[in-house]
C-alpha cells in the first residue's frame, strides 16, 4: 500500500496547503490534507492520528498560524514519535514557540530558491522515497546487520547531499532510527508563490476548470471555527458560476440570537415578568427589552457573524450570560465568527444587501442590512428544494461540547430516539412578536417551523451562510 505525504497546517493557511497538495498529486505523490481526508461519520482526531501514522513524510507548513496551534503541535509530536520524516516549509518569518522548538531544535534552515519551493519539497519525497527502498533492498539482500548498516549510513549521507545541492538552501539530518527532518524557508508572497508555481507548471487554466465543475449540493472547507475548518454546502450557484451561496454543512454553535436589553432575561431589575400573563405578553417593546430583540439588523448574532475581531464591540446589550434564559453560553467574550478566516478567504466572502421583515416594533415594514455573513429567511429556504438537498443538520461534536445547556442531548436526542438532527435560527421574526424568531426544526414533528422560541434562548443552532466569490476562494 502506498503511503501518505501528511500535509501539516494551520487551517488559516488552508490556501497554500491546498495548492501544495493539488501540485504533489499532479507529480503522483498521495496526500492527506485535512478535511478533506477525513472521512465522514469517523472521529476527526482518529482520522488524523491514522493518516499520519500511514504515511512516509510529513510536509509542516511554518507560519505564525501553525506555531500556536495545538493541533499541529500535536500532528507533528506523533510524527516524531513515529519516526516519520518531516519536510518544514517555513512561509513566513516566525520565531518558534517553545513546544515546536523542543521537537524541532536539532535541525537548522536555510532560504530556499524562490521559485523552486513546491519543486523543492517534491525532490526531498523522492529522496526520501529512495533512502526508504535502499533500506528494504539491503534488508532483503542478506548482507550481515554490520555491512547493512555500513551501506545505509552511506546512502543516507547521499542522500543528505542531493537534498542539499537540489534545494540550494535545504540542511537536512537523517536519523537512521529517528526522524529525518528537512527544513527550508520561502519569502514570497502567497501572491507570487501562486503565480510561478502556476507558470512552472503550466497550470493558468486549472482554477477555470475547477469551477466550473463546482455544483450546487457539493461539499467544501473554507475558514476556522475554534481552530476547526469549516465544511460548507453549496446552496446556490450564480448562471456563471462566479459566485455561490454556501451554508454551513453542521450546525456550528448554540447562541442566543439576541440578549436580553435588560441585562437579565424576564427581568428588569427586580420586576420579573415570568408569569403567563406578564406585561411583556402584550407590550412589545417590554418584551423585546426582557426577552431579546428579534429585530435582524441590530441582533447580537448579526454582530458576531460580522465580525472579523478578536474582541467584539456590541452596540447595546451584549450576549452575556446573565442576559440569557438559561444564564449558559455566553458569547460577549469570544472572537467573532470571521476571526478564523485568512484575509484571502475574508475578501473571497462577498457583501450582499438582505431585505428582512420587520418584528412588531417595526410594525412588519422590511428592513435592509448588507452583510457578509447571515442567517436565512423563509423565503430562502426554497433555495434547499431546488437545490433537492435536504434542511436538516446536525450539529458538530464541537458544537455539541460547547453547549452548556446540553438541551441537544437531554431534552432532543434522547426524547425522540436518537434523532440527532437539530433546529437552527433564522433571520426571519415572527408575526405578532417583538422576541421570537423562526427556526428550522429537527424533522421529528411534522411542522418544521417553530415559532415558539424567544430570541433570549441560548441553546439553539447557528447554521451561517454566506455568498463567496468562487474566482478567489481555493478550492480543495
């Protein structure tokens, strides 16, 4: 069986490794690249553990992503650990961090040609590949252990020499029982990387292919959430497929849609307005200020999806935790949505103007907002029928763990035997209230509209969507 070439990244630099996996491919080298190895149904660190254990190389991609990121810490622990060779193409200037740098500090670098980096790495895979094969033959020639391993050291250390001259900046080590480590360091940009390497290759045409083989239901990665990628759907192609709808594949989170404006939901102050009969039935904007504002234009949830920061500026109540029915997943102090998006894939990610109904405070007139990232009305949702893709989902496994409420399991899973799907928001209010919002139900009930939740509820899904511009966005 054929072995891996396990490529090592940040999801951040999701679009470098892609291309580098398209152009070993190209060459007859198998990759596994996350997700797209990942198979469906299985454990994702399972999946990763196994790809690479079942491969002969390891190809990290160095930036300042990768070098926090425990997942690639630990995808080139087990690399260590297992005695896989690892090929370190640093794509930035990044000092390490002390974690890498405890598995990587025997091993020195050098700039490698410009122009020469994809080409680079391709020529150490055939040098490892041959150091491997001389390894089996003189295994299986019979010589005496002590002149097997006088003709090994010997291949390796041609090995180190052709490695050294091919990539002009490449200083290997081999390790005959460790890892063998190779290291180089490109200082182009992205934008260059992407244009030589396409001359070299006489690719110009290959994304203009590709796109036009995307269709409507087919399944991508793009972005992070919780150093996660991102799979999509696509919903809705453009007649030119230029640009596309995508909504997430799984329910990503459980939010509120909006906090309550009171600072504490069902209260203002000590006034608690629980009762069946409460005020805040009748009186609108009462309602909207205990319950949360169903308003789309100004919700908590329009505001994190839109946001590209780290910190997360709310223009009136922020979704902490005290102003959530449960008091439970608070998200004023997380990151917002975009913050796990490379700049490529943020400007890939094109602003679209949305006409919403209005909530009752409103008085049901349309209301305009132009966004990046949104939830779906009503009315979009006919776009899953002529797309014959189904609205149920399920949420992620991350979802699910970040979820204090546990409502998904307790109160969903459980009471309708295993049904593992999920309702998730829309952007859509609901007539006649000034705190309730539509959602997209699980499919165990025969209406899958709900109309019962308040907005101020924070256990139920988050399903983005987003319109991309396909000519910038690289696809896997």
């Amino acid at each position: 069986m054929e072995k891996y070439n396990f490529i090592s990244h940040s999801s951040k630099d999701g679009a470098i490794a892609t291309q580098l996996c398209k152009y070993l491919e190209n060459h007859g080298k198998i990759c596994f690249i996350a997700p797209r190895n990942i198979r469906s149904g299985r454990d994702y660190a399972e999946e990763i553990i196994d790809g690479i254990d079942n491969s002969q190389a390891m190809i990290l991609l160095l930036s300042n992503h990768s070098n926090q990121s425990a997942h690639v810490l630990r995808e080139v622990e087990r690399a260590v650990s297992k005695s896989i060779p690892i090929i370190t193409y640093k794509i930035e200037e990044v000092e390490l961090s002390k974690s890498l740098e405890y598995f990587l500090m025997t091993n020195q670098w050098m700039d490698s040609e410009k122009s020469r980096v994809f080409s680079n790495i391709l020529e150490c895979i055939n040098d490892i590949e041959e150091l491997k094969n001389s390894r089996t033959d003189e295994q299986e020639s019979g010589l005496e252990p002590e002149e097997r391993e006088k003709k090994i050291t010997l291949e390796a250390d041609r090995t180190k020499s052709k490695i050294f001259v091919a990539v002009a900046g490449i200083l290997a080590a081999a390790c005959l029982t460790g890892a063998v480590l190779f290291f180089w360091k490109g200082n182009d940009s992205l934008t260059d990387r992407t244009t030589e390497n396409a001359a070299v290759e006489n690719n110009t045409n290959e994304s203009d292919n590709m796109m036009k083989d995307i269709k409507v239901g087919d399944t991508l990665s793009f972005g992070t959430y919780n150093e996660e990628p991102i799979e999509w759907r696509v919903l809705k192609l453009s007649e030119d497929k230029k640009e596309a709808v995508l909504i997430t594949k799984y329910i990503i989170s459980m939010k509120a849609y909006d906090a309550a404006e009171s600072g504490a939901y069902n209260y203002v102050g000590s006034e608690s307005y629980w009762a069946k009969d409460s005020e805040a039935n009748s009186n609108m904007a009462l309602q909207a200020k205990v319950r949360g504002n169903s308003d789309w234009s100004t919700s908590n949830i329009r505001t994190w999806l839109n946001s590209q920061g780290e910190v997360v500026t709310y223009s009136d109540q922020a979704p902490a935790a005290a102003a959530m029915s449960e008091k439970k997943n608070e998200y004023s102090l997380e990151a917002g949505f975009l913050y796990g998006f490379s700049e490529k894939e943020r400007e890939a990610i094109q602003e679209v103007e949305n006409t919403t109904k209005g909530n009752e405070l409103a008085k049901g007139n349309m209301i305009k907002t132009t966004d990046r990232v949104y939830l779906l009305s009503i009315e979009e949702l006919k776009w899953f029928e002529e797309a014959e893709m189904s609205m149920l989902a399920e949420p992620t496994k991350a979802a699910v763990e970040q979820d204090k409420t546990k409502w998904y399991q307790n109160l969903y899973v459980d009471q309708t035997k295993g049904n593992t799907n999920y309702c998730w928001w829309l952007r859509e209010p609901v007539e006649g209230f000034s705190s309730r919002c539509y959602l997209v139900g699980n499919g165990f009930m025969e209406e899958n509209l709900w109309t019962d939740k308040n907005v101020g509820v924070e256990g139920y899904g988050i399903r983005p969507a987003i319109t991309v511009n396909l000519e910038k966005i690289n696809m896997p």
